[in-house]
C-alpha cells in the first residue's frame, strides 16, 4: 500500500508542480518547448505506469463478490455510456 502511495504522490506532484510560480515557463526557458514535452511525456508514462503497478500489487479488501451478471450487465451498459459520453 505504501508503494501505490509514493506512486501515486509522485505522479499528482508531476502534474501540480509545473503549474506553480512560473516553474513550467523556466523549465521550458532551460531546456525548450520541445524538450520540455518529451521529459515531460515520458516522466508521465512511467510514472503511470508505477501507479498501475503499484495498484495491482497493493493488498485488496472485497467489499461484495460480484456474481457472474454483473460483469455481463456491466458490458451491455457500456454502449449507453459511450453514447452519453459522447453527447455530454
């Protein structure tokens, strides 16, 4: 649990920090816009990955045990979602 923490902390900071005081705007003057990008892309994907990894490795706790239609029930709603979604 506490990996998927850190992980996560790290990834809500890589997304929080750049926003604050002008910080993205110096790091683009140092490295350039399309530098900036690229470091940035790729500290995402990895940091998004840790999480998924973290997630999957964290302890679980179920709180129901689904029954096999509920996964069915959830597939066949999930073309009225897509179409709401896409509406809104």
């Amino acid at each position: 649990m506490i990996q998927f923490l850190v992980a996560l902390s790290a990834f809500l900071i890589l997304h929080v920090v750049p926003t604050r005081a002008g910080i993205r705007g110096r790091l683009v003057a140092m490295m350039g816009e399309t530098a900036y990008r690229a470091i940035y892309s790729l500290l995402s994907l990895a940091l998004i990955a840790w999480v998924i990894v973290a997630t999957l490795q964290a302890p679980r706790l179920d709180l129901w045990y689904p029954k096999a239609w509920h996964f069915t029930f959830a597939i066949l709603l999930m073309p009225w979602s897509v179409a709401l979604l896409r509406a809104a």
